[in-house]
C-alpha cells in the first residue's frame, strides 16, 4: 500500500494536487494498492471531487511507504509521515525535508540543495511532465499566433494587462487566450477570458504559443509541442532549468517584467517553429510515467 499524502488549497495553487492526481491514476489503472489523503481548504476538496478523486480527509493507517507533495506539514501529519519505513517527497520546496528518505524532483537549485543534506536526491527531467498522460507533440504551423496566457498557480495575474498593451503592435496574434482569476475587461475582440478552471488542458486546444509561469501548465503545453515561454520570478532560480537546456523552453523576467523580451519572442516566428521541432524530437510518450514508476521501484527495492 502506497500512502499519496497531498497539501493543497486556493493560496498555494492546485500544481501539487494535480500531480498527485496522475501519480494515484497510474497506480489505480496499475491495480497498484494506493490512497490518496488530501489536507486541504474547501476550494482544494471541491477541485478534487470534481476531479472525481476518490479521497479521504482523515489520516489513515501508516503503510510501508508514503508520497508527500506538499509546502509544510502539521506536527500531527509530520508524526505520521514519519511513521512510514519509506518517506518519499516530490516537492522542491518543503519547510522540514529532512524527515525524508528520497527527494525526487524535476529540477534542484544549487541554493536550495543544502537543505537537503542527508535525503537521496534523484533529479530527472522527465518528472516534468507527470500530468501530461496523454503527450504527444504535433507538428504546428505559425502563420498567425494564437497566444495562450495563464500566470496562476496560486500567483498573481496582474501582470497580464501590462503583457496585454506590449503585444497590441504585433499583427501576427491574431488571438489571445487567457486563463486568470482577476476581474479584468479589455477592448477586443480578439481577446477571451476564462477563469482558472478545473480542466485548464482544454485550454490548450487551437494554440500555437503560449506564455506562463513555472507551474504545470509549462509541461502541459510543451507536451502538446507548443512553443512556451516561461516567466520567471528569479531568474537565478529557473525550476525548468533542465526544459531551456535542451532548448525546448525560452524565458523571460517576470519581476520586473520584461515586455521586450516578451515582443522579441513572438516576433521570431522561425525560433518559435523551430521549438516547436525540438519539442518533438525530446518528448516522448514514456516521459509522463516516469515519476510513478520510479516512486515504485524504491518502494519494490525497500
């Protein structure tokens, strides 16, 4: 039995409950034994019925391994994770991470690795793309642009309008698609808005370029081939660092925000199909599963 304890809610973003989501359909569709015990607010707990996560709210009995994707935990929860022979975390950022065994993530900074002293760390890009079960990138043609934004995952989207009025001179978007939270009204027609939604994939569906943050939705794209560009809070501190090295992923400086790199990068319509290529070449398939079974070998191993 494999414990898949996550901490989610409306301030933190729902990034974690997502991939804890497809961490729990892989073992479900596997007939692997797995729980899936979510500590959250009301917002978090409505997600994941409509989700149709079939989840339980009060701690269960400890198992031979636990699956942590969190910020922080409880004393209470922190007392029972530990009671677990295998602790496993997948959060790179975590208040107390040395009650783990392993650390499994996409993408390690070297800031952030002193604090895990004394865990065994494995870092593969592929766990990028936990969420993205169904990948398969296509081949996309950049004639017109149609733009997709989303700087949610538990951030602020004020940084929207400003991107709105640096692209108001480039003729080839043709559409913009934006996913935020914010009331915001704009004058025209070639701009929709959605509010962050349970299915924000289906956003994705008729864009050829998108631009967000450093949350799933990065992967989501680039698994459907999708030139993405990633804004970054700390440029020092790229969590797709691994995804702009194999040069599938362009970013730009969010704080403070940088317009006419934003400008430089739709404009470069050969740059944008090339991506598009190297996305193809790098992103297979097998990519989505590799976070699950690799949380089932140490568990198999132990």
């Amino acid at each position: 039995m494999i414990n898949i304890v996550c901490i989610a809610s409306e301030t933190i973003g729902l990034g974690h409950l997502f991939r804890c989501k497809a961490i729990y359909d892989y073992y479900l569709a596997s007939s692997i034994p797995c729980r899936f015990f979510l500590d959250g607010d009301d917002y978090s707990y409505n997600i994941a019925k409509r989700l149709d996560i079939n989840y339980i709210s009060q701690l269960p009995s400890t198992s031979k391994t636990v699956v942590v994707d969190g910020l922080s935990l409880s004393e209470q929860l922190s007392d029972w994770v530990k009671c677990h022979p295998l602790k496993i975390l997948v959060s790179p950022v975590f208040d107390k991470p040395n009650i783990f065994d392993y650390l499994l993530v996409r993408y390690l900074s070297n800031k952030a690795k002193y604090r895990f002293t004394g865990v065994s760390t494995i870092i593969d890009s592929s766990f990028s793309f936990v969420t993205c079960a169904d990948i398969h990138p296509i081949r996309l043609q950049f004639k017109e642009l149609t733009l997709g934004i989303c700087l949610g995952g538990g951030g602020l989207s004020s940084d929207i309008p400003t991107i709105i009025d640096a692209l108001d001179h480039i003729d080839i978007v043709k559409n913009i698609k934006l996913i935020t939270g914010e009331n915001y009204t704009y004058d025209s027609s070639k701009i929709t808005t959605s509010p962050f939604i349970v299915d924000p994939w289906s956003f994705l569906d008729g864009i050829n370029c998108f631009i967000g943050a450093e949350g799933n939705l990065i992967s989501e794209a680039l698994s459907r081939g999708i030139p993405t560009l990633s804004l970054l809070l700390d440029t020092t501190n790229n969590k797709n660092y691994h995804l702009s090295e194999l040069g599938i992923l362009n970013t730009a400086a969010r704080n403070p925000l940088d317009k006419n790199a934003i400008v430089k990068w739709l404009s470069d319509l050969q740059n944008l199909s090339d991506v598009n290529r190297k996305i193809i070449k790098n992103i297979n398939q097998g990519t989505a599963s590799a976070l699950p079974r690799q949380i089932l070998y140490l568990d198999q191993l132990s």
